[in-house]
C-alpha cells in the first residue's frame, strides 16, 4: 500500500520582506510621477508615458506578489519532495530526498547550527523561529551535506516515524 502525505506551508513575511514590498511600491511612484512628467512635455510622449506607466504598474504587482512564498512537501513511499510556490503562480521544486537518508532530525535550534558547516541550507518553513520548526541533515547528490528546515504536520510525523531511521532522531 502506498503511502502518500501531503502538506501546504505559507512562509511568515519577514521585515525584510515588508522593506522590499514598500521599497518597489515608492520606486513605482516615482517612476509613475517621472513617467506623468515626461508626458507633460509633448504628445509623443504621452503615449510614451502611458505605456511606462502600465509597465510600471504590471512589474510592481509581479514583484511585490512574488514575495508571498508557499512550500508544498510531499512525502511517496519514503521519498520527500519540497516544492516552493511563487505567487501561486509558479512551482518550483527545491529538492527530493529519501527519508531513510536522514542523518539527523529533530527540533530547529539556531544556536545548534550556527557554526556548523553545511554545504546548502534549505529554509523551508514558516518560520525558522517557530517552535514547530524542524530539520533534518543528509546527504544530497547535487547539494552535499544539507540541513533542511520545515515545518512538518502531525500527518507528516507519522510517516517520519516509519521511515526516519531512529539513530537519526534527537
């Protein structure tokens, strides 16, 4: 029988996020104030203006929504797949991984990885910070040594059970 778990996570906007969201919105106002300016000037370049300002428009929205970020995680049979969704008008898949090649897997701590070496880290979750937040350390075939934090269901760690090789738990 196959066993399948699937679960949907809507990444927390960070200020960073938040600057990023404001920073686009002023730089299009400025853009559109310029764009008003130059039209000002001579007929040709109102139509000019026009369309600068409807690009303008277009490109900010496209930007600023694509900073609302999703990660889908799908477990098959063992085998995990994280996909990131942009916008919810993207899909992007980060990774694929056996789950029995888990290493380590436990609760999230900054402090515990701070100064250890990975060759990729992959942010997966809603929050690092949270107390939900999980990782797990394996070896990837194209990232190296990973350590992948997410924010897993309670669904999602039943399948962790069966499959998370128990020298791996912390």
């Amino acid at each position: 029988m196959d066993v399948v778990v699937e679960y949907m996570v809507q990444k927390k906007s960070t200020a960073k996020d938040l600057l990023l969201k404001i920073g686009a919105a002023a730089g299009s106002l400025l853009l559109l104030f310029i764009a008003l300016l130059l039209s000002q000037v001579s007929p040709f370049l109102t139509a000019f203006g026009l369309i600068i300002c409807i690009g303008v428009v277009y490109f900010a929205y496209r930007y600023i929504t694509s900073l609302d970020v999703e990660y889908e995680y799908t477990i098959v049979n063992g085998e995990m797949d994280i996909d990131k969704i942009i916008a919810r008008r993207k899909r992007k898949r980060l990774l694929t991984v056996k789950l029995t090649s888990f290493e380590q897997f436990g609760k999230f701590r900054f402090s515990d990885h701070d100064h250890v070496e990975y060759d990729s880290r992959v942010y997966s979750c809603e929050d690092p910070k949270s107390e939900n937040a999980w990782y797990a350390v394996f070896s990837h075939r194209e990232l190296g040594n990973t350590l992948l934090v997410f924010t897993p269901n309670g669904r999602m760690m039943e399948a962790f059970d069966v499959y998370v090789p128990k020298g791996a738990r912390r």
